[in-house]
C-alpha cells in the first residue's frame, strides 16, 4: 500500500488530516495517504497533537510511539512509527492494512 512503508522496527505512515470535520474518524485514502478527518482545528499544533492522539487510540499503541517527520504545518503528513523490533513492527504492519482495506 503506498500510504505504509516498513522500515526494520519503523512504520511510515502516509496521512492527510482534514481539519474541523464533525466528527474524528478514519476517512479512507486520499492521494496515496490515509485519510484522516479531525475535530481539531489547524492552530498551534492541534490538529497534530489529536492526530497522534487520534492515531494511537485507533491502532492501539502508545502515543509516544509516534512521530510527525514531516508536514507539521501542511494537511499531508509523514508519520513514523516505532515498535520494539522488526517482528512486532511487520505485524503492526499487516493489522493496519487489514484496517484499511475494508475503507
């Protein structure tokens, strides 16, 4: 899937937050990313840190596992996610795009 990258213990994930929507919410694919529909606006960092929250709620990891490289101040993201080694990162891997592939 071109949204997911696996890196040895990493996951890159490929976002595209749409702030200020109704409710937070998994939205399917956007441009080759994940689409991601949050409450937050997009002032001083909100929509970022409700999407770490969002995102660690959703796949059940915790939030310091999870990292913004890049996009912090653009709707398209790049995050990197971190697991202990490289079996638990490709399951990881594996659970998200069942997640996905339903949307």
């Amino acid at each position: 899937m071109p949204f997911l990258q696996e890196k040895s213990n990493k996951i890159i994930l490929k976002v595209f937050i749409q702030p200020r929507s109704s409710r937070n919410m998994i939205a399917g694919l956007h441009n080759n990313a994940l689409k991601i529909k949050l409450t937050a606006p997009p002032v001083d960092g909100a929509a970022n840190k409700m999407c770490i929250k969002y995102l660690a709620k959703w796949l059940k990891i915790p939030k310091s596992s999870i990292e913004i490289v890049s996009g912090h101040k653009n709707r398209t993201k790049l995050l990197l996610l971190r697991y202990k080694n490289e079996k638990n990162a490709g399951a990881e891997a594996a659970r998200i795009r069942s997640l996905t592939s339903s949307l």
